[in-house]
C-alpha cells in the first residue's frame, strides 16, 4: 500500500513527448455536449439491430467475454451494446448527468498500449501533481472510450491522434460508484489507429494502505521521516492515475518522477536518467517496462539505503531499507539471489527484467506485494537479524521472498485474464514459495510443514456451506477484494501439491514450461493451465488432467473417503465433507454443483507389507480393490498430499491407534499430522467417536517432532475454546499438561537444536503456559524479572513464552515496561511479539486501553490494528470485551481499512468466530445486519456457520469429551 515553491505541472521533456506540451493549450471553448437519451422504444429498435449486426462483427472479433451490458445514453458511433442492463437504476455521474456506460466492466474494444506517466509527490504538503498519456487503440470504431479513476481531481482532458491532431472532447463525465471515466470525442475513433488521451489529474496522498499513499518511520535519533508508496492489488491503480484498470488490458509503462535531492525513487523498471529539477528537487525518468497490468505497477521515493549483489544468472538483486536496519537485510538479499536463479532453471524460462528490487515499506496492509521489478514488504517480512529473531520469523522472511518471486512468472509474466481466476496467481506462489524456500533451507523440511500451514488450513476453510470454489466469478472490487482467502491461496496450492503427486515433478516441470512459455507477456484462463499440462500428461500418464482438475476447481468443497476393509476387499466411498451438515444449518440451502460433490480423487496409500506409495483412482465415484494377502492394515492420504480426508471403519481407527502408540515411527512425521487431522476434525462434527480421537492423541506423550505437533496443537486449542465454559475445563488442561511434559523434558530451556527443534520448542512452551503448567510459567517469568531488572535479553525463540507470561501472569508494571519496549525497539519482529504479548493481560481496564489505542495511529500502526484486536480476542477474559469494542468502532473501523479484505475479514473471524451459544449467534446476527459489511460479507457468513458448528458441538459432543476426560485424564 521537501519545503519548496510550487512547481508547474511538466510534460514528458524527452524524446518524442516534448512536442507534446502543445497540450497544455486551451481548447475549452470548442468542448460541447452532445448525448441521445433512450427512450424504452429506442432500445428495443437498437437491440433488434445489434442482433444482426453482432453476426457481423463476430466474423471480424473475437472478445474475451461477453459484450458489456447496454448504456443508458448513447452516441453516434457505429458500435452498439448487444446485452440488457443488469440493473434498473440509472448511473448518474458526479455531475448529475446520466452516465452512459452501464457495465462495470470496461469496454474490451479499447487496448491500451502505453502509459506515459508524470509525477511529483510533495512530502511536505502530501500533493501529488500528475500527468499520463496513455497510447491506446479500438479494434472497433466508436466515439468514446471508458477508464478507470477513483478520487482524482482532474483537470485538463484531451485526445491526440498520431501525434498532433487534437481531437475535441465533448463530453467527459465521472461515475463514482463504478470508479469510471467516460470520455466523448467529436468523431469516430478507427480500429486499430493509435491515439493518445492525456489527463493532468491532482490527489493528496494520504496515510492510509492503499493506491498512492504516505507512509513514515522513525530514525534511531526520533526524527520522523515520510516515504511515498504504492500498493495497488487488486483495484487501487485507478486511485493514483487514470487507467485501464482490469488485468488483462496489459501495456508497457514509463514513469517521470520529480522529487528531493536528497531522496531516491524507483519504479519497476531502471533508471534511465536523474537530474537537477532546481529548488532542491531531482527528476528521475526510466525505462519503459515489458508489458504489464496496471496492479502490478509500482512507485516508491523514499531515502532508503540498499544492498545488492548479482545473482548467478546476471540478475542484479537490490534490498531499499531503512538506514538503520541496512544489516537486517543481508538475509533476504542472499535468499532472492538464490530463489531468483532456482526459479528460473526450475520454469525454464529466464527471468525477463534486468534487476530485481525489494523495499520495506513501515505501513502495508497484506504481508508483501509482487509488483514486477519492484516487490514491497511489510518490515516484518524482510528483515533479519539472526541475535533478535526467532527462527519462525526467519522461515517467514524467506517463505514470503519466495511466495513474491514466484509471482514474477505466476502473475507477472502471465497474469490471469480476470479476478475470477486469482488462483492463478496465488495458488501457485503459495505452492512455490515451499518448493522455494525447501531449495534454500532444505533441513527446515518445508513440504512437510506445508501440510499443517497449507492443506490443513484450507481444508478447515473448505468444510464450510459458505466456503467458494477456486474460480469463482466476481466483478465488483468489493467482491474481488473478498476472494483473496486461504480457498485461493491454500487450496489453490494444496490441489497444486496433488496434482504434483499423481504427475510427478518431471511431468509438473514440463507442464508449467509450456504454459508460461506460451503465454509469457499475455494474459491466461484455468482451462489455458489444464490443457498444457493435459497435453504433457497424456504422453507419459495418459490423464486427462483438465477432466481431473475441474472437479477441484469449479466446485467448492472436498470429499471425506470412507473405508470399510473386508478381508483383503478396500471399499471406498466419497462424500462431501461439512463442517455443519445442511440438515443442522439454519444457512441458504446449498447451491449445487456442476459435479454434484463428486471428484476424481487419486487415492494414494501404503501398508505393512510396503511402505511404496500406491495409487488408486475414484473417478467421481465410489470403488474397491484388493490388498495382498496378509495385510493387516493401510493407511490412506500418504503425506496428506491428497485434498481429502479419510473415515476409517472402527476396527482400522483401532489398529492404527495401536500402531501409533507402540510405534509411532512407522508413520512418518507427515503421516502422523495427517491422522490427528483428520481424526480430531471427524470427531468435532460427530462423524467419528470422540473418545477414539481422543485415545489417538495418547501417542503424543512419544512424539518429538514439530509437524504432528504443531497439527494437535492447533486442535487442541479449538477444543480449548469450545470448553471456556465447561465444568470440564480443568481437567481438560490437566489431561493436555500430561501430553505436553515429556516433550518439555527432552528439549528443555536452551534455545538450541536445529531448525525445526527451536520452533517445536517455541510452540509447546506457549501451548503449556497457555494450559497454565506451573513450572513452565516460572521459569518463563524469572527469565522476564532478569530481562526487566538487569537488562539480560531473552534468547530469540524463548521470546514469544516469556513476553507472554511475563504479562498474563504479570501486574501492571511488567505491561508498562513491554509497552515501552514495543515504543522503543527498531526491530520489527521484536514489535510484532511484543504487540502480541500485551493483548495476554488479565487486567481488564488495561485490555480496554489497549484496544483503544489500536485506533491511534500515533500509538499503533493500522497495518498492526488487527493484530491488537486478534490477540485480545483470543484471551479468555478480553473475548466479550473485544466483541463490544468492534461494535462501538464498527464504522471507524471501517474508515480505516474500507474495502480491505485481510483486515475487515480478520477483524470479524477473530472476534466472533469463538461463540458457541445461541443468544451469541443471535446478537451477532443482529448487529451485522444493520451495519455496512463491505468485503468483509463472506466472512461474516463463515463466522456465522462456525459458531453454528460450535453450538452443534456443545449440544452433541461435549458430554462424550467430557465423559472421557473423567475416565482418562490420569491416564499413566
């Protein structure tokens, strides 16, 4: 997401575009109106015509999608709208004149071709002065064109063709609500001719997160020191100039920028030429990028300091920090060195810019941004330093780097051809950032931990009614905005990780080859994907992978395989999976399904008469097979890599129960997260016993590994929660202690071991002074009373247990002493655990403050706001507190983030998503349905069925877990 005199507005001053300032002239007094008004009988005689006219036009274009919807005004012009309206209300534009163009799709008869972009950002006064020529052509004639521009102040507007010759404009009008620009012109526009539009446009920035905004940071001796910055993903281009803003009007971009001497600006492309603008100011110019989507453009001018090195490849690699933190960055410049070169001999094809920029940015809303050239983080997702930072944020830094240069061919190079198919983008990213980060950190076993964060994930996401498909089709920006979830990023990986497995990774390899080679610089569909990989597939595995992969993609959900083993006879059946099943849910009913929740599903599974992976096919159906003889048990799901879960008959669950408890190792790591994910996930909805889940996790007083860990951990706590109110709670707690000790006792205190010990050490810490183990919150508040007393710091992994106890179990002068810590520390995983350990107090009116202060942006950045309403959420003592503090901030809540997806669906997940009783879900209910909800819908209505899932337990489950606890809590 400089103290001098007014500058005139400039044209481009060099080249050819110098000759161009002749458009600076005024041409206002030969402007006029001119517009036709339909009437009712108009339309129906234009729609009669454009039927046989459209025959016409189908022999000489071909559209991407279906022509936009017809205008309510329109004029002369030889182009007709072929569709009805999609609504009754008439468009009004600012200036109360009916707005003529209907759809809030852009016409696709317009094809920009270059942006010619000038800027001057005051950082003293926050006004941006602008100007962009955009070079486009019609593939149809007509006399207007339709663009983008949201909260822009425009001033001169005029049309060129070639050139030289002007081209009146009569007509320009702004329709807020669509974020569009209408532009009339006093003749025909000829296909394929090249025009330019020029529009001086003028905006204060603002300190928010998104489009064109301000953002600062402090310098070591307090001096506050202001950045500009972009963020423009998916919908917020149109916020900082006038322009095509859909992904698959791509054009090549040149920007001219005017800033302080003192400072540096860059773009995604190199600088071709900086220069004394006088007055203390410098004008940058630079090259003009490869073709791109405007959401991918990107500007910064700031007075970072930077590390850079030169890849394997000739790439020339950059890292823009902060002065201070100029160290910081030496880990993330090492690691996109090196993805950058494994990424280009893993697609095969070369990374296509010469240079390579990263930039922490202090304010960002999502974690980074990829824009092509020049990729924006979050501080705490770029920075390093090895004495300061646990290993989990470590691995986060490099994740995020991979997950952001991957996007540089999935997204970049080929972008999808609407939002519909976001998944393109991110679920690919989200599987190569695994692939990325396993390349260079392979000891931290990535695709095992992929699992837990990614899989599992999404699969709690999915086993929702209210859950979407991977495609799913959106046009609005408030409903593109919403579909930016785990289902297009996790599931999109997940069913990539699948597909991985049953092709194998020569065949994925050669696969995505093809496809990014044959659309590079272009845009693509799903159905583009499938059928490169279908048209490699089928020379070695002769699988249709476009057949396969639609019934993952087009229809949300995913099936639950039940087993029942007979002898040697495996029959298996396939079921959609819910959380809540529709007979319980008060929801719409279920829409359906163009595969009526059925899929083709590559059943993978091993035995113990092999440990080889077998494959075995249900092709949107049910089936069986044979086992050897002899064969005791299976094991289905190997690794989790399939997008399913697996009911096993009582007497399997019994045997694999055994096999856990007497050998655990026979599974491996992956394996073993696998059955208490599935094992505690059927049990929460009644599918499987509660008492058999709950004897699998016996096993765990064995386990030594994070995967299984961190997989019944996150169970665990939701079982937690469900039992806030439970007479039961205690030994619920007594029962979780028990599990937890011997892994506490092998890895102790010392924050040593490899990579994947020093996060499963973090992590049952935490869990263990959260279920209040009186050893662990000892010595976690003696390491906090030395830290606070004599200044002795915490080691990096020990950090997040220690801040935690030390303020939960703390008085109000170890929270003090952690709020000047947070005011005072520069490091920026440092602030994120901090702001984490305040939200545990006990203390209410301490609580209270807190929240409020996460309003003040003096006190706590907004990108951080969610964070702070988070964790207090998730206290026990601050959930009702939290709940009315959303509702009394509701609408200055969402001032501050407006359309923002990750933010308002955080906000609302975290803050309701934990009730389990009916009055909750009442008053819930009641509140959001008089309020404005904003993208933030979809997650309302997740929230909504979880807590409709969670009174289903208390009023079906909760007596069995309880029964069970009374009868094993003590268990020797």
């Amino acid at each position: 997401m400089m103290n001098e005199p007014e500058v005139d507005d400039v044209a481009f001053l060099t080249g050819n575009n110098a000759k161009k300032q002749v458009l600076y002239s005024d041409n206002s007094g030969t402007e006029k109106i001119r517009r036709i008004v339909c009437s009712k009988q108009q339309a129906f005689c234009v729609t009669g015509f454009v039927l046989i006219f459209l025959l016409i036009i189908a022999m000489v274009a071909s559209f991407a999608r279906p022509m936009p919807r017809c205008p309510i005004v329109t004029s002369a012009t030889e182009f007709r709208h072929t569709t009805p309206a999609s609504t009754n209300l008439i468009p009004t534009a600012k200036t109360g004149e009916i707005f003529p163009w209907h759809d809030i799709r852009l016409p696709p008869f317009i094809m920009p071709v270059h942006y010619n972009l000038f800027l001057h950002p005051n950082l003293n006064t926050f006004e941006n002065s602008g100007s962009v020529n955009i070079t486009f052509q019609v593939t149809m004639q007509t006399n207007f064109i339709v663009l983008h521009s949201k909260e822009l102040n425009l001033s001169r507007t005029v049309v060129l063709e070639g050139d030289d010759r002007t081209i009146p404009v009569l007509q320009r009008l702004e329709y807020p609500k669509h974020e569009q620009l209408y532009i009339e012109v006093d003749g025909t526009l000829k296909p394929y001719r090249e025009y330019t539009l020029w529009i001086d446009f003028k905006k204060h920035l603002e300190e928010k997160l998104e489009g064109f905004y301000i953002s600062s940071y402090k310098s070591t001796d307090g001096q506050k020191r202001y950045l500009a910055t972009t963020h423009f993903e998916p919908t917020s281009a149109r916020s900082a100039f006038p322009c095509f803003d859909e992904p698959a009007m791509k054009a090549t971009f040149q920007l001219t920028i005017v800033h302080d001497e003192s400072h540096t600006a860059y773009f995604n492309a190199d600088v071709f030429q900086t220069a004394s603008y006088g007055n203390g100011l410098s004008i940058t110019v630079f090259d003009k990028t490869v073709r791109m989507s405007t959401y991918l453009v990107a500007f910064v001018v700031c007075d970072f300091k930077t590390l850079q090195k030169t890849n394997a490849d000739g790439i020339n690699v950059r890292v823009a920090v902060p002065p201070e933190q100029l160290e910081e960055a030496q880990f993330a410049l090492d690691t996109a060195a090196s993805v950058l070169h494994f990424y280009q001999m893993f697609f095969n094809i070369s990374y296509p810019l010469p240079k390579m920029d990263m930039i922490a940015i202090p304010d960002f809303g999502p974690g980074a941004m990829e824009n092509w050239g020049l990729v924006t983080f979050r501080m705490t997702t770029i920075l390093y330093n090895p004495s300061e930072t646990s290993s989990e944020s470590q691995e986060h830094v490099a994740t995020v780097i991979a997950h952001e240069l991957a996007h540089q061919w999935f997204g970049d190079l080929v972008t999808m051809q609407w939002w519909s198919d976001l998944w393109l983008n991110e679920g690919f990213a989200s599987f190569m950032e695994y692939l990325g980060t396993n390349h260079v950190e392979p000891e931290w076993k990535m695709m095992d931990q992929f699992i837990v964060s990614t899989t599992q994930d999404a699969m709690s996401l999915d086993s929702l009614e209210s859950s979407h498909p991977v495609m799913t089709d959106v046009d609005d920006p408030v409903e593109i905005e919403a579909i930016f979830d785990a289902i297009s990023y996790k599931k999109g990986a997940a069913i990539l990780y699948m597909l991985k497995n049953f092709l194998g990774m020569d065949t994925l390899k050669k696969g995505l080859s093809v496809y990014l080679n044959k659309y590079r610089f272009k845009n693509a569909q799903t159905e583009d994907l499938w059928d490169c990989f279908t048209q490699v597939a089928l020379t070695s595995t002769h699988l249709n992978v476009s057949k396969i992969m639609d019934t993952w993609t087009r229809q949300k959900g995913y099936p639950v395989i039940t087993v029942r083993l007979k002898h040697r006879l495996v029959i298996l059946e396939q079921r959609r999976f819910l959380l809540t099943p529709p007979e319980y849910d008060d929801a719409a009913p279920s829409d359906l399904s163009p595969y009526g929740y059925k899929w083709f599903v590559p059943v993978t599974y091993i035995t113990d008469q092999s440990d080889k992976e077998n494959m075995f096919w249900l092709n949107m159906t049910d089936g069986q097979f044979f086992l050897p003889a002899r064969t005791k048990w299976l094991k289905l799901n190997v690794n989790q890599t399939g997008f399913f879960r697996v009911m096993y008959d009582e007497g399997l669950w019994n045997t694999l129960i055994n096999l856990l408890r007497t050998n655990h190792k026979v599974f491996k790591p992956a394996d073993r997260a696998n059955l208490l994910d599935d094992a505690l996930t059927l049990s929460r909805v009644g599918i499987l016993d509660s008492g058999l889940a709950l004897n699998l996790t016996r096993y765990l007083e064995n386990e030594e590994d994070y995967v299984p860990w961190e997989t019944a951990i996150l169970h665990l706590e939701i079982l937690d929660v469900l039992m806030q109110e439970s007479a039961a709670l205690s030994l619920f707690h007594k029962y979780m202690l028990k599990l937890l000790k011997p892994v506490l006792g092998t890895l102790g205190w010392e924050d040593e071991g490899d990579h994947l010990q020093k996060k499963l050490r973090s992590a049952v810490l935490v869990t263990s002074m959260r279920f209040h183990d009186e050893l662990t919150v000892s010595q976690a508040k003696k390491y906090f009373q030395n830290w606070m007393q004599n200044g002795k710091k915490v080691p990096p992994n020990l950090r997040n247990v220690v801040y935690g106890a030390g303020v939960k179990y703390g008085s109000k002068e170890e929270w003090q002493f952690c709020w000047k810590q947070y005011q005072e520390t520069q490091v920026p995983s440092e602030k994120r655990l901090l702001l984490t350990a305040l939200g545990n107090t006990q203390d209410m009116w301490q609580l209270s403050q807190y929240l409020n202060y996460s309003l003040d942006k003096n006190k706590i950045r907004p990108q951080d706001t969610t964070l702070v309403i988070a964790v207090a959420a998730r206290n026990p003592v601050g959930r009702l507190l939290t709940w009315r503090f959303v509702r009394m901030n509701w609408p200055q809540l969402l001032e501050m983030f407006g359309q923002g997806s990750f933010s308002m669906d955080m906000i609302i997940s975290e803050t309701i998503s934990h009730f389990s009783s009916r009055f909750d879900y009442d008053e819930v209910k009641t509140f959001f349905s008089g309020v404005e909800v904003g993208s933030g819908m979809q997650s309302l209505q997740q929230s909504l069925e979880r807590i409709r899932a969670n009174i289903r337990w208390r009023e079906n489950t909760e007596a069995s877990v309880i029964q069970w606890l009374q009868q094993n809590a003590n268990f020797s």
